[in-house]
C-alpha cells in the first residue's frame, strides 16, 4: 500500500515537471498569437516556440573567446533553477510528493539564483549590450525582490504559512473573503510579474534596440544549444508566474491529495484554461499600453511595493483591532 501511494505520488508529480515544461513555449506561442491578432496581422503559429527551440539546438553553439566557464555553465543553471521553481508551484493538484518544499521563500530564492547568474553571464564576455542589460537587470532585481518579499508578507499573515498548498487551502476556505490586503497584493503580484519577465511596459520582448532591452541584452552572444535553454527557461518563469498567481488567487480546480485520476485530470484542464486566460489578458495589456521609459521603472516597481506593504500593515491594524 505504501509502494503504492509512493509510486502515485512520483507519477503526479512527475506529470506536473513535465506539464509545465511542455505548455510553457505554447504559452508564449498564444500570447504572441493574440498580440497579432489583436493588432490585425495573422501572426506565427502557436507552436512557432517549439520550431524555434528544435532549430537551435540543432544549430552549433558558437562561444566568444573572451568567454569563461561560467559562460558556458549559466544556461545549464538558469535552466534548472527556472525549471524546478516553476514545477514546485501547484498547477493542478495540491499535496505533491514534494509539496513540503512548495514554499514562496524557496521559489523566490530559485529566480534569485537564475537571475544572478544570468546577469554575471551578461558582463562575463565584456560587450557594452551585455554591461547595460544586466546591469539594468540588477536594478529591476533590488525592486521588485522587496515588493515580492511583502507580498509574501501579506500571503503568510492571512494563510499562517508560506507553502502554497496551505495557501492554497486557505484561500479555497470561506473564512477568507474578499479581503483589500488580498487584492493589494494581486495587484502588486501582476505588477511583479510584468517586470520579471520583460513583458511591456517595463522592456518589449519583440525588440533589439540598444535603448530598450534588458532580458535580450544579456543574451545576445549565447547561440545555439544555449539560446535554446535560456528561452525555455523565459517561458517557463512566465508560466510560473501565471501558476503562481493561478495557484494563490484563483485556487478552484486544484485536485486535492489522493484524489483519483479523473479529479487530477480535471485540474489538468482547469489549469490550461487558467493558461489561455492569463495568456489573452497578458496579450490585451501589452497591445493597449506603450513601453515606458527605463527612469520610469522604480515608480513602477514602487507601486507594487507599496500595495504589498499597505497589504500587510492593514493585515496588522485588522488584527489589533
């Protein structure tokens, strides 16, 4: 019996690190797909993404000869940081096998690690794109980790915890309610998530001018089979953002543990819907508003800071009341 729910639980969560891995260029494909659509032009293919990664791995992976080790390892590293943060979010079951890790301090950790590397990788081959897009990756880094970190804040004090299937629970639960601390906190999490992954208004993900980039700057001299890793791990820190917001504030759908496989398969398909909404919502942002300027980006950063503080505080003065 126990072989048994031991053999289940490695299965579900095995599916999970592969789910995302899979529908992560799909996503990235349909948010593309909508932007076109939505600016009248037919657009590439939804699975553009995945032609994409197949061309470059089979490509050769040219490498500079100022270039160190480090390099030529940092694909490696952001892939997996990225990979294992985005599997430990719950997409479509709660109570995984390694749901006891599931923590909002170790995912934030995860994406720290990644982008730390990403941006010494940056400056490693000494070109001026390099410089400039790390360096403003760093800036975009000390702001946002704060409004993430009173994010988590504000989540621990309403959940008592910081694991997301607790979280999870929690927020399914009618004690919660609709709360201004919770929504204060939604509001700072999508402004987050905006920055993180480069989307407009913070950086455009289409362009290559100098002026503008940030993610893509950092980037430019990787090829091939390193190209293929570091864009992979950009879709999968979309989605994981997608899951972490699905996860937290939109919680229904979500298998509970040990439930049978037609449970989990439901929460499969809830989760891709949950995708596809995201995706659309994503895609009508960034096609109604225009790219800021990069001074213009701690208040932006700010802004969600200051919700995730004013989140807490109200969560301290409900509570001495």
């Amino acid at each position: 019996m126990i072989e048994t729910s031991l053999i289940d639980g490695i299965s579900i969560q095995l599916s999970q690190m592969l789910l995302v891995l899979a529908l992560s260029p799909l996503l990235t494909g349909l948010v593309r797909k909508i932007k076109a659509r939505l600016l009248r032009r037919q657009g590439p293919p939804l699975l553009q993404p995945y032609r994409d990664l197949i061309r470059l791995v089979r490509k050769e992976a040219i490498v500079a000869e100022s270039a160190s080790w480090l390099f030529r390892i940092v694909p490696y590293i952001v892939f997996a940081a990225t990979w294992v943060a985005a599997a430990l979010v719950p997409t479509f079951a709660t109570g995984l096998l390694f749901s006891w890790s599931a923590d909002l301090i170790v995912i934030i950790a995860l994406l720290g690690s990644a982008r730390f590397f990403l941006a010494l990788a940056g400056m490693d081959v000494g070109t001026s794109f390099g410089g400039i897009g790390s360096s403003r990756e760093a800036m975009i880094a000390t702001l946002a980790e704060p409004a993430l970190i009173m994010i988590v804040f504000t989540l621990a004090l309403v959940a008592g915890s910081t694991q997301l299937s607790t979280i999870a629970g929690i927020m399914l639960s009618p004690g919660v309610g609709l709360r201004v601390s919770l929504g204060m906190a939604l509001i700072a999490l999508v402004i987050v998530a905006i920055a993180e992954n480069a989307r407009i208004p913070v950086d455009n993900p289409a362009t290559h001018l100098e002026l503008t980039m940030v993610h893509e700057a950092m980037v430019l001299e990787y090829s091939g089979r390193h190209l293929a890793l570091i864009e992979l791990a950009a879709s999968l820190k979309l989605l994981l953002y997608f899951s972490l917001i699905a996860c937290v504030f939109v919680p229904w759908g979500l298998a509970p543990a040990g439930a049978p496989l037609h449970v989990h398969l439901i929460g499969v398909a809830v989760y891709v819907a949950k995708l596809g909404v995201a995706g659309f919502l994503l895609a009508a942002f960034e096609t109604m508003i225009a790219k800021m300027r990069v001074f213009r980006v701690p208040d932006f950063l700010g802004a969600a800071f200051m919700l995730g503080f004013l989140g807490t505080l109200l969560l301290f003065v409900s509570r001495s009341l």
